[in-house]
C-alpha cells in the first residue's frame, strides 16, 4: 500500500499517515491547515512524502 505521511523536520517524527487511495493532496492540504497547524504556526517545517507498506 501506498502512503503519504505529513513530516516535521523540526520534531523528527511522523505527523500522519494517509492512504493515496482515499486522501489526495488537497484533502492533506487541508488536514495541514486543520489538524496540524500548531506545527505550521510554530514555524515546522512540515513536509508530505511517499511513504510504501508492503
């Protein structure tokens, strides 16, 4: 399976996990503007990459 995980360079740890099938980088945008905020506020550096489960 394919993912897409939200990662803050700053922390070092892996924000969230999302499957490619049912979120499309819109819908992580958008969770990046709701869910993780307070890490883009505090001036993270968040980033998106693919992440692959076999």
């Amino acid at each position: 399976m394919e993912f897409r995980e939200v990662y803050c360079n700053n922390c070092k740890k892996v924000l969230g996990r999302y499957n490619i099938k049912f979120y499309t980088e819109d819908k992580i945008s958008d969770l990046l503007k709701t869910t993780h905020v307070k890490h883009v506020r505090n001036g993270h550096q968040v980033s998106i990459r693919k992440f692959l489960k076999n």
